[in-house]
C-alpha cells in the first residue's frame, strides 16, 4: 500500500507543479495581454475596469503563488535533491514578502478578525504594495513570467525546474498529467 501511495503522490505533485506554473504564467499573460489591448486603444476602456482587471490579475498570482507554500509543504519529500533547496528558498521567500499574509486577510477574506471590522481600501494597498512594490507590471513579470529578465529564482523557473525534475526522477509522461 505505501508503494502505491508513493507513486500516487509523485503524481500528483508533477500534475500539481504543472498546474501552479500554468496559473503563474496565465494570471501574468492575461495582465500583459489586456495592458497591451489597452493601450492600443487609449480610453476605450474606463479606469475602474482596468484597475479591477489589474486586481484580478494580481489576486490570481498571489493565491497561485501562497498554494506553492502548501505544495512545497506537502509535497517536498519527493522533491528531487537537484530542485530541493531552490523550492524551499522559493517557499521562505513568498512567505517573507507577505504574499501568504496578504492572501489570508486579503485575498480570501473580507474581515480583519484582529480589528473585528472590514479591511479598508487604504489596509489593501499598503499591504499590496508592501510586496508589490515597483507595480503591478514588474511584481507579474517576476511572479509569472518565464521570459522576463532577473534571476533564477522566480517562481516560474523554480516551478519549472521542480515539476521537471519530478518527471525526469519518477519516469512520468504528460500521460501522468491527466490522471
């Protein structure tokens, strides 16, 4: 039974990677995709929509981003030697830049149990550009796309190398990815 469960586990972490690295790059793409569309088209589309399609970009990458801390959690022993440390910087990482926080009292809730009181408008942005910093842009060119400039250890190229060393070091096909 434990083989079994071994196995299915594998399995699941590389379908699980795979689909973390897909949300990335997808949240990110679409941002890029509906800034470009935009500016082509200067006012054809009010400012409250393009904030709002900028949160929802952002919202998206930071749940997708705080589901790599669960993952790493439940899934690092079968991380391979190789993508380990890396993963785990990854993890440390989103966790210190209060992405976790962030989509713990923000993201997902509405109400600060703390202040017994709804989240303001102000608590949202300080807390967002808290780690968002340099804009919504660079913070998904980071977090999301693999193509942008910077280091080795944004999360898509760690997912990357993660759900690729899953596959090369238990044999697994994109058969595995559709269980």
């Amino acid at each position: 039974m434990r083989d079994s469960r071994t196995i299915e586990k594998r399995r699941e972490a590389f379908r699980l990677s795979n689909d973390l690295l897909h949300d990335l790059i997808s949240g990110s793409s679409t941002y890029i995709v509906f800034q470009a569309l935009v500016d082509q088209n200067p006012g054809s589309v009010p400012d409250d929509v393009r904030a709002a399609a900028t949160r929802m970009c952002l919202f998206h990458v930071i749940l997708t981003l705080a589901k790599w801390t669960e993952f790493h959690q439940r899934y690092r022993d079968v991380i391979p030697e190789a993508a380990s440390f890396p993963a785990k910087e990854l993890a440390k990482d989103i966790v210190a830049r209060g992405i976790v926080d962030f989509r713990n009292k923000v993201v997902g809730h509405v109400w600060d149990k703390e202040r017994m009181r709804a989240v303001t408008t102000a608590e949202v942005e300080t807390r967002l550009n808290s780690f968002v910093g340099g804009g919504a842009a660079a913070f998904l060119g980071w977090a999301g796309n693999p193509l942008a400039a910077g280091d080795a250890n944004r999360p898509p190229l760690v997912i990357e190398a993660v759900r690729d060393a899953i596959q090369s070091a238990y044999g697994l096909t994109d058969a595995d990815l559709n269980p």
